[in-house]
C-alpha cells in the first residue's frame, strides 16, 4: 500500500449538526482530490456520531474506485458520538459496522483512534486489531494519539503498520520526535491538524474567526484562538506569508510542505468541503520548501508553542 503524500480529512464533508448529508458535494470533494493525486482519505466511527463514514460511504460508491480508505475505532463516544470499546468482540462488532456504513468488504488502513481509560488491557484490543487483519477485513492497522511507550509495545506484540498524530507549524510540536522515533522503527507516519484547522491557510483572520464562531455554537473551540494567543499565532501566519509568495504557493502549500519534511513523516492529511481547496492542498506534495526551512523556523518563534518555557 502506498499513501499519497496529501491525504483528504474526511469529516469537514459533514453532516453537522442541523446539517443534512450533501452526498453530491462529496462527490465532487473526492474525485477533484483523486484527480490532483490525492489517493486516501480518512474518517472514524467518532466522527460525527458515526454518520460521516456513512455520508463518505454513499460518495464513494460513486467515486474513484482507486480511492484507499482509512478509519478509526474508538473506546467510547467522544467529540460527535461513535465509540464502540476496545474489547476484542467491540473491535470487531466496530469494523464490521465501518465495513456497511462504508459500503466496502475491506479497510485499507484500521486505526485505535485515542487510548482507553476505561481498564480494557491494550494486549487485548491490539490482538484484536490482529485478527481483522488475519481474516482479511483490514490491510494495516495503526494507532492514534498513542505515547511512543504504547506503540512499541503493540509493535512488539504485532507490527504497527501507521500512527496518525497531530503535527502543524503552530502546534504538536513535540510530536516530532514521536514521528521520527516511529520512522526509525519502519512504522509510517500520519498527521491530522496539518493546516490548525484552517489557520494555516492564506484565509484573513476575519474570515477564520467567523468560521469558528459557527462551530462556538456546537461547543467546539480553537485554543490558538483565545484572546492570549491570536497574536502571536497570527504573527506566525503573517510570517509565513512571504515565503509562500515567494515561492509562488500558498500559506497552507508551504504549511503542509513542511510536515513532509519531517522525520517519520509520510503522508499529511488536510480536511476541506471545497473541491478547489483540495486540490490546492494537493499541491502541497509539488512545494519544496528545503531552502525556506530556517526561515519558516524563524516564524515559528513567533507563535504561542513557543511563548512559555513550559511549552519550549
């Protein structure tokens, strides 16, 4: 199996709350993705309480037939509603309930989405993830959100074929050093939050602002959005902007050229409703920002990641 080095977040393609599903604009999402190289996209049972893999399962029935699929399964609801437990008969009650909402026989990539606080040993559920594999219902399995601790161990137990964590110029910062220690174990690395949903990108301040006051609404906040962090997480953005120019891309192109620059890293997912967005983000792979590196660095001191020593 082979990733795209861009991959698609699904769960902006909906529904949210109030919402109904827009099957048609999934479709025109994924194929104008497929078409700019983009060949995976992502989703979870914890996404918006299981109905965005249904809602991506309806569009690929009309999309491109080379498209991979990868999702989650979680150890209880959390976020939107989805959670099934980590318990090897809740594993696989949930792939096979990913399998119908989806509307395929196999899963390319199968992911534990964050770690279980409800006493279910790890042993036990990663065994689990084992067996879907054995059987033929899933391709590669992986962890999300997992301590480096907790990923050599399964890896010891079974091989981690991916971990998907968070890694963007603005936060996760110290998930670079969990990637790279992932890479030297032959184990790929996934990033999810690769633009700060959205503020990464060459949209004005007012703009993401309005965005994120509509999602106030349903409870979801953007912590590099509070009134101690605009600044310097704009100062960030800012700073990113000439660089982009210069290299006749985009803030979010230069964004997410730097993730693939990273140890570990192989692939960076960037989550849109917009097909011209897609394939602006599909761009990204094309952007080589080798030479920018000590200046995007440079524009990293600026952001709030950087502002206290707890975080340095």
């Amino acid at each position: 199996m082979s990733l795209s080095a861009v991959g698609l977040g699904g769960v902006e393609l909906g529904p949210f709350v109030g919402t109904q599903p827009d099957v048609r604009n999934a479709v025109n999402v994924i194929n104008a993705a497929f078409d700019a190289g983009i060949n995976w996209l992502d989703t979870s049972e914890n996404y918006l309480d299981s109905q965005n893999e249904t809602l991506i399962g309806e569009a690929l029935v009309h999309g491109p037939e080379g498209m991979l699929v990868s999702t989650k399964v979680s150890p209880r609801p959390a976020i939107s509603g989805g959670g099934s437990g980590f318990r090897r008969d809740q594993v696989r009650s949930a792939c096979t309930g990913s399998l119908r909402r989806l509307r395929r026989d196999h899963i390319d990539i199968y992911l534990l989405h964050f770690p279980d606080d409800l006493g279910v040993p790890l042993d036990e559920t990663w065994g689990a993830m084992s067996e879907l594999v054995d059987d033929g219902l899933v391709g590669a399995i992986g962890l999300s959100n997992y301590a480096i601790e907790e990923i050599a161990s399964c890896h010891a137990q079974r091989r981690v074929d991916v971990i998907q964590d968070g890694l963007n110029l603005l936060d996760y910062l110290e998930n670079r050093s969990l990637f790279a220690r992932c890479g030297e174990l032959g184990i790929a690395g996934t990033v999810f939050d690769s633009l700060s949903s959205a503020v990464l990108t060459n949209r004005s301040r007012t703009n993401v602002l309005a965005v994120w006051e509509t999602y106030a609404a349903h409870g979801w906040t953007h912590p590099l959005l509070a009134a101690d962090k605009i600044e310097p997480t704009y100062a960030v953005v800012d700073g990113l902007r000439p660089i982009a120019a210069r290299l006749a891309a985009t803030v979010a192109q230069v964004a997410i050229a730097w993730i693939l620059l990273q140890p570990g890293v192989i692939s960076a997912l960037a989550g849109t409703s917009s097909p011209t967005r897609v394939r602006e983000n599909a761009g990204a792979a094309t952007v080589d920002v080798t030479e920018e590196l000590e200046e995007i660095e440079r524009a990293m001191l600026l952001g709030a990641a950087f502002a206290s020593p707890h975080a340095m």
